[in-house]
C-alpha cells in the first residue's frame, strides 16, 4: 500500500481505514470479489480479512506486486 487519500470526502474513511492497518507499506491483497460488479470485497492485510465496499477502497493508493518482483529483488544483507 502507498497511500490513502484523505481529502475532504475521504478523511473519515482513510482515518478508519488507517485503524484497521491501512498504513504506508502494509502489504495488502483482495482475497475475493461479490458479485455483482465486485462490491463488497475482501481485503487482507495485516494478517486480517475485511469486507470494503468499492467507495472505500478507493481511497486506497497501492501499487502492484508481483511474485516475479520477489525473485528480481535483491537479498536483504545479514
């Protein structure tokens, strides 16, 4: 996760959504989607599942990470 957007319309959500672990550089990953039109879904992160509707996940920055960016990531150093 990179960011939540906390602008006027969003600065209720983002603080609730920062309370549940929502934070800059948590690991987050949609686990499954409702049909239809994929509202709600379920959202892990933290090592918790939560329902989010779409309008709530919107104010969620992430980028995207893959497992073949695992394998080009350097080893951390001891």
């Amino acid at each position: 996760m990179v960011a939540l957007d906390d602008t006027a319309e969003g600065v209720v959500i983002a603080q609730r959504l920062r309370d549940l672990g929502f934070v800059p550089g948590a690991t987050c990953e949609v686990v499954a989607r409702m049909s239809p039109g994929g509202d709600p879904m379920a959202v892990r992160v933290a090592g918790s599942t939560f329902a989010l509707r779409r309008r709530e996940a919107g104010v969620i920055a992430v980028q995207r990470h893959t497992l073949a960016d695992d394998a080009r990531a350097p080893l951390p150093q001891p």
